[in-house]
C-alpha cells in the first residue's frame, strides 16, 4: 500500500481541488504538492489506461506484482555501481543537484491501491526519465521532459505545466524551447518504449548506452551555443 492517507472526492469536490491546485501551481510552480494534487485530480482516466498497458507487458505486470519504490531504501546501492552504468548515471544526476528520492508527495486522492501506485510510480521515475534523456531540471528542461510524458501518459496535468511552463519564458528561452527542445521532445517521446512498462531497478548495473538503445531513447541534444541561457 501506497504511504499517506487517501481522501475520497465527490465530483465536485475534485474540481474544486482541481482549480485550486492549478491556480495554486501556477502561482508557485516549485509546489510539487499541488502538482501532484492536480495530476490525480485530472489524471484517473489516464492512470487507468497506464495501468492496463502495464497489465500487458511482462515487465510491466512484474512491477504491479513486486511494487518497487524509486527511495532510498531501495535504490541506495546505485551509488556503488560503476560509472558507465544507468545507476551510476541516476546516482550522479540525483547528487549533482542535491535531491533525494524520497522528496515525493504521496498519492491522496486516487480511489484504489492499484491506481495509486500506478500514479506514484510515475512519479518517482521523473527523476530517471531526466537521467535517461541526459535533460536538466531548469524551466526548459521540465517542459520538454513533460512534452514526453504527456506523449507517453496523456496526462493532461502534463499538458498544462507545458503550456505553464512556456508562459514563464522570456523571449529568448522560449525560442530555444520551440525551435530547439520541442521537436526534439515530440521526437523522443513517440520514439521510446512504453516507459511505464520498464522495471528500471532492474536495469541499473548495465551500461547506460546499452539501455537507451534497448529503450529506443534518444538523449536530448546540445543547444546552440550562442543560445544558452
């Protein structure tokens, strides 16, 4: 069972909660709480679609079964893997910004255990996504990663932090983002396996380069120089 207490939603109370985290999360874009509260609000249908594509693939059915967590307790060792690895490669893109894996708010307002891990796992393989596509975490790096997610979930909390995301750059960020990043993103997001469907924890003592051709990934490229902000 997913950790933290659930809070069962009529209709309207899920709106309200709904409007109240995107107006929230706009305002304040680095209150992932709202965030969260917005994407479960929004995103049933999309978590249950996830859920049944998980259902039929093998490796997706072995994480419904075994309920791995991306936290400490359990991804720990990634630290200790050699450095061409897509643990290692975790590892140093988690320490390089100070982040831990254990930041993430739990799941309240999903009906069921199922659909609540489901959403939690999206979650805690954000960070994963970010190592596999070699994306930063600044303002342009977040859209593009959430133009892949939605490509890859359809949640439409991804849609609108794409759309937030790009009402907060200034002029030169946001020609870099469309010229640069987006076709790129629609690209690599269409490209890729079912990445829901991925035991990751299982892959992290092989090379990286091998996983993202195994996972048909294609890592985001380098800016023009002359555009970096």
């Amino acid at each position: 069972m997913i950790e933290g207490a659930r809070v069962r939603l009529n209709s309207w109370q899920k709106v309200a909660v709904a409007v109240g985290s995107a107006v929230g999360a706009l305002l304040d874009p680095r209150r992932a709480d709202l965030i969260a509260a917005l994407g479960e609000t929004t995103g049933k249908p999309t978590f249950e679609r996830v859920l049944q594509r998980m259902k039929r693939s093998p490796e997706g059915r072995a994480v419904l079964l075994e309920r791995p967590r991306v936290i400490s307790a359990k991804v720990g060792h990634a630290w200790d893997l050699p450095a061409n690895t897509f643990g290692a490669a975790y590892a140093k893109f988690m320490g390089s910004r100070n982040f831990s894996p254990d930041d993430r708010p739990p799941v309240r307002f999903l009906d069921t255990d199922e659909l609540a891990y489901v959403a939690m796992r999206a979650r805690e393989v954000h960070d994963l996504w970010h190592t596999l596509f070699g994306l930063p975490t600044n303002l342009i790096g977040e859209s593009a990663l959430k133009v892949i997610e939605f490509e890859q979930m359809y949640l439409p909390m991804c849609l609108m932090s794409v759309v937030g995301g790009a009402a907060r750059f200034n002029e030169k960020q946001r020609k870099l983002f469309f010229k640069h990043y987006f076709p790129w993103a629609i690209q690599a997001g269409m490209q890729c396996t079912d990445l829901m469907c991925v035991y990751y924890e299982q892959h992290f003592d092989e090379d990286l380069a091998d996983v993202r051709r195994q996972w048909g990934i294609i890592p985001a490229p380098d800016p023009p120089k002359q555009n970096v902000a």
